[in-house]
C-alpha cells in the first residue's frame, strides 16, 4: 500500500546518484506501506538545546504536515547518533532522552547507531571487497595537504587552466595517497588487524575511494573508520574503531527505512557523501532536506562553545537559566507549550535569518498569562510601618482581628480559584516603588506623596524616611493609610506584602551575551549582569503550599507565579522549602518580564530639570494657545497680543486700513493680513472641533 505526499514540499539539490531503483523503491513501500518516516538523531555529546527543540518540531510534526500526512501514518525514530565515545556519557544519554520526553514528542523506537555497529563493519569490508575503500597510512598533517593540493587542482579546471602547472602533484604518495591503490588482500587484512586492536590510535584509517576531481571536498575519501581504545557508553568494550559520522548516519537512516533525512544547512555540502555511500552500498537512499539552523539572538547554539560556558563556570552548568539547552530553559520557567509554540511559529525554511529573542518572550507572555498564579512580592523590600493602622483596621473591621481580601489566582480564569491577603500593620513595597525625590514623570511613592495601595481602596501616603542604606536609599519608611472621601485620586497602585511573608530569594535573569549577535570574541561579549540575586526578597505568605519543594523536580515544570506589576517567575531546583515547617530555601527564577523591557540610562538631575522645563514651557504655550482661540476672526488685529495697539482703524472684516499715528495701510500688506486672518480662522475651527472630541 503507498501513500500520497506533497513530493515538492521537502526537496533538494539534485544529485545523479541519489535516484533509487524500481526495485529499490519497491522493497521499500513493502516495508513501509502507508508509513512516512522521519528521524531525530542527536549526539550524545551534550543537552539538548532549542535548536534542537526547532529540530524536533521538524522532525516530529511540522514536516508531515509540510507533507500532507496523516497523523495516523506518521512515525519518527530517536536515534542516539553515538559514533565519538570520547565525548559521549551516560548523563547526557539520559539528558537527552528526558528531554524529549519532557516536550512531549513520542518517537516510534529508540534506536543508537552503536546498535549497528556490526552492520557497518560488515558494510565496509564490503566496500574494500568492491575496491572502494582502503586502510589508509597518511598522518593528519598529510591528509590536510592532500585535501588542499586536490581543492587547488579543481579550482584550476575549474578556471579553464592547467592544473599540472597550477598546482602540480609534487609525489603520488600525496595525491592521489600512496595507500589508496594498495591490494583489496592488503586492506581486508589491515582492517581486521585494526578491529582486533593491533595498531596504535591514529596510525591507521580505513577511507572511502571517492573522488578527488569533484568540486565538493567532502568527496576527498572521507575517512570511514578511526582507531579509538576508549569505552563506548553504550556498547562497551567490544570496539576499538569507531565509524565517522558520514559513514553512519546515511547507512543508519537507510537501515531504519527512514523516507525523509532532515539536518540542517550547514550539511547541504554532505549530500555528495550521503548518497555515495549508499550508492556504493545499494541501500535505499531517504530524501535529505536542509533547513536553516535557529540563530536567535544574544545566544550561542554552539555545542562547543556551551560546553566551555560550563567549564568555565561562566554559568552554573548545563541547566542555568541563562542556556538555551532544554533543562536550562526549563529551569527559568519555559514550558513545553511555550518551546514547541515558538518553534511552530518559527517554522522551517532555508532562509538564513536570526530570529528576536523577543519573539521567545512573547511567546512566554501570552502562554504564561494564561496559566500563572498571581501572588504580590517585593524583591529589594522597604519595611512599611502604618502608623494608622489601628483606626482603619477599626473602619473596615468594626474592631476585627485583620483587614483581609480575597484575590482571584487569576483574573481571566475564575477556574484557578483564589486566595487571601491580610494588610497588617507592617508591611514590605519593592524599593522600586519608592523614590527619595519625586518629579512629574514618576507615578510611585515618594515623601509626602500618595499611592494607591493594591486592594485596600485607599490611599498609602509616605510621612517619613526613618532608614537609608549606605547608598541613600529608603530602607525603612512610616506611612498612614487615606481612605478620606476628598483623598487625592493616585495615577498608580503599588503591591506590596505582609509582615508575614515568607523570605525568599530571587534571581532575575538578563540576555547571557551584551550583543544580539556574538561574534568570534564571543566571550568578551559575556553580560556581567546577566544574573542579578535579590537575597532579601519576600512573597505573600499565601503562596506557602504551591511552592513547597516536593513540587519541585529539575526533569519537570516546577510551580510558576506571576508576581504582580513584576513579572514571570518559577521554583528554583535549589529550594528545599518546606510549607509544614515554614523553614528551608526558597529560590525564584525570574522567566519573563511582564512587558519588553527598554533599557533607560539614568537621569541627572540637570536633564530631569531640562525635561521639566519643556514640559512647562508646553504647559505654558497650551494655555496661551487656548486664550488666542477665544479671539474671533474679525478682532484678530485688535486683540491679538502680536498685533494690540499696532492699528487705528479697521474694514467691515476686521483688517487693518491705518496704523496708528494715521499712516494707511499698503493694498499689499492689506492682502498679507487678510491670509494672516484666513490662517487663523482655520486655526479656530480646528480648535472647536478638538474641543468637542
């Protein structure tokens, strides 16, 4: 039984040898029938980042429905493309699969091209049968000079030159390798003694006999076997040469009776390899489609340049939020719905383009918004004393023990329930709340100057600094409650949190890099305030069972709050709070700001003394202009402050015949204030009609 798919939808460069037979095809729809494959085969070598998330996006459903295909037809392989033991560990094997898990994709079976190692040895005894590979001697400095003298013959031809006099051959040992013509006896033998171990790492490799005369290097016999006395993590101690990743991953994929090989761009040149190989094998060739890599800003997808963040302690290790692996994305507080709707929204082209981290975050808003428990918190606290707080406990309790109120946990969705917060006699603001000197621009408190207070239906009006830091802040502040008919209406609201709120600390996360596009200097290019810790935060007790640690697990989505006017923040692994007791550490991760966040120099006081004066200056021309708008056309030249006092007498239009000592007025400037008057009846009919909006 085939199936029907949009051939057009993921297709490539042309290669001749890439076109299966009849036969070929045939055996392969047996196999198949309806069943359109697809594959995931990351190397074990590190996590798993959100490259890797676009990638599973690809692989496990967008390109099907690129496809047309059913969902009941779809499958796709994980595969552990474990072929470089030195770089592989169980924790990453185990990284790796959790993570695919955790975002929800459900592959067919779980496969490791170590499984297959048989099969490619098997395969490349075949070859050196047929002739067309070799156990090659040639050191690395050798074959970089062989690779070079063979790119410089090409381009020669390639330029219509001789490429004997351009770039001669200076010894055959060279090109096309003194190993490459040697004896198919010869090289079964030596690649036996290299699986039973007989020789020393990098004395010998078994290479392809591909083609020196082709344009792509990748076709300069590739090596297909390397001598390696390293444990595998997977298949043991069984091996001592290791397949590269061209002679693997081709050969694995056609095993796998995969019909569609996606990688991304930087691969396209691997094509030739790809489909040589199982040319020279006659094994069913997939279709490969190249797609563009994620490049998203302030980041580095790099697997080599993540791992030196981690030794380096740059970071706190593979799963800090700062990372734009799986767990460390998880860890900030991005879930499952946010990565794979990104990922969705991002799509798959061939298009090279680096994608705005703020798409990343607005994704995260509009998911977390939705789904986050809302609770009050301050992070930089200033201590509160109500110093009337008696009285108005007195008014809204009718001497009762608490002024307290009931929250929705979310105001779209009554589903989520709610819960209780208690105004106490003591209470903390976020010191963002709260500036020593006031100015027209900034709507928080300040001395002698008053606030809404979040759900208390009056005002919170600041009477005296009682503590500063060492920097001049407000540590501690006395302020009374307004609840007076006549109280001045306060242009904001500030949160705040109880006296028994529960301390906590708070990490705000920042962009890992200063610029959108870090370059080769990529560590210079390091934010130092990537990571800021608020040891002294507090939140509202409230919060108390949602964020205990048995909640907490670092291979899950751990509890996540919308602390209000703040933003998007989740438990941290690090917590070992426990609700019972109200004892132990409790960690927030900031994920998200609750708005994009623009960065803004602070003022001197001079330029806030500019701004205040153009603000006046307005304020000023405003009110001149609305006393210019109550002089009527015809009075223009007789009240009009620029013309009082200029002219004697006037038309039946109200323009100006004589000046004042009796001199007429020329018929030209007559002309120039009659269009003087026109503009400013336009100016009052423009004014009228503002007036009425």
């Amino acid at each position: 039984m085939s199936v029907e798919v949009n051939s057009k939808a993921l297709t490539g460069r042309k290669i001749e040898w890439a076109e299966n037979s009849p036969a070929a095809l045939q055996a392969h729809k047996e196999i198949n029938g309806p069943i359109i494959r697809t594959r995931f085969p990351p190397e074990p070598n590190g996590y798993l980042h959100i490259g890797h998330a676009k990638s599973m996006n690809m692989n496990f459903s967008l390109a099907f429905e690129k496809l047309g295909v059913s969902p009941e037809n779809r499958r796709t392989v994980f595969r552990y493309d474990d072929t470089n033991p030195e770089a592989e560990t169980e924790e990453y094997i185990d990284s790796l699969r959790r993570d695919l898990q955790w975002l929800g994709w459900k592959p067919e079976k779980t496969t490791y091209s170590s499984d297959n190692f048989q099969h490619l040895c098997d395969y490349a005894v075949h070859l050196i049968k047929k002739g067309l590979a070799y156990v090659c001697d040639m050191t690395k400095a050798e074959v970089e000079i062989q690779r070079e003298l063979a790119m410089q013959r090409v381009n020669a031809k390639n330029k219509g030159l001789d490429p004997d006099k351009e770039a001669p051959i200076p010894s055959s040992d060279i090109l096309p390798g003194r190993s490459r013509n040697t004896s198919i006896e010869r090289n079964l033998k030596m690649f036996e003694n290299m699986r039973l171990g007989m020789y020393d790492e990098g004395q010998y490799t078994l290479r392809l006999k591909m083609d020196f005369e082709s344009s792509n290097p990748n076709m300069y016999d590739l090596v297909a076997y390397r001598i390696k006395y390293v444990r595998h993590p997977h298949a043991g101690d069984g091996w001592c040469i290791y397949p590269s990743y061209d002679w693997t991953h081709g050969t694995c994929d056609s095993l796998e009776h995969v019909d569609y090989s996606i990688c991304t761009l930087e691969f396209e040149t691997r094509r030739e390899p790809y489909y040589w190989i199982l040319w020279a094998l006659d094994l069913y060739k997939p279709q490969v489609y190249e797609m563009s890599r994620l490049n998203l800003e302030y980041t580095v997808l790099s697997k080599r340049r993540l791992i030196k963040l981690v030794n380096n302690n740059n970071v706190r290790g593979w799963d800090d939020p700062r990372m734009p692996t799986i767990s460390g994305l998880r860890r900030r507080g991005y879930t499952k719905e946010i990565l794979n709707s990104f990922c969705n929204d991002v799509g798959a082209t061939r298009a090279l383009n680096v994608v705005e981290i703020e798409k990343l975050f607005h994704t995260a808003r509009i998911n977390l918004s939705a789904t986050s428990r809302r609770a009050m918190a301050a992070l930089d606290p200033i201590k509160i004393t109500i110093t009337n707080f008696d009285e108005e406990l007195a008014k809204k309790k009718s001497g009762g023990e608490d002024i307290t109120y009931e929250v929705q946990n979310s105001p779209t969705d009554e589903s989520m329930g709610s819960h209780s917060v208690t105004l106490t006699d003591l209470i903390y603001i976020d010191s963002s709340d709260f500036r020593m000197k006031d100015n027209s621009n900034y709507y928080g408190l300040a001395p002698n100057k008053a606030v809404g207070l979040k759900y208390f239906g009056g005002n919170l009006v600041c009477d005296e600094v009682v503590a500063t830091n060492a920097d001049g802040n407000a540590t501690e502040l006395k302020c009374h409650l307004d609840t007076s008919v006549d109280r001045q209406k306060p242009k904001s609201w500030i949160t705040w949190v109880p006296k028994n709120g529960i301390a906590c600390e708070v990490r705000v996360y920042g962009h890992l890099f200063a610029v959108p596009e870090p370059s080769d200097r990529w560590e210079e290019e390091l934010n130092d305030k990537s990571e800021i810790v608020h040891v002294k935060a507090i939140v509202d007790p409230s919060v108390r069972e949602y964020v205990d640690a048995k909640y907490v697990d670092k291979w899950t989505s751990n509890p996540a709050l919308q602390f209000e006017r703040i933003g998007y923040f989740v438990v941290d692994v690090n917590t070992n709070y426990d609700s019972e007791k109200n004892e132990g550490v409790l960690v927030f991760n900031r994920t998200v700001s609750l708005k994009e966040e623009t960065f803004k120099k602070e003022l001197t006081e001079e330029e806030i003394a500019k701004i205040e004066a153009r603000k006046a200056k307005s304020k000023a021309d405003l009110a001149s202009k609305g006393e210019r708008m109550k002089i009527s056309v015809e009075d223009l030249f007789r009240l009009g402050p620029e013309f009082k006092g200029m002219y004697s007498k006037f038309n039946d239009q109200g323009i100006p015949t004589h000046v004042t000592d009796g001199t007429e007025v020329s018929k030209s400037a007559m002309k120039k204030l009659a269009k003087d008057q026109k503009k400013h009846q336009k100016a009052l009919a423009s004014w009228e009609k503002q007036q009425q909006k």
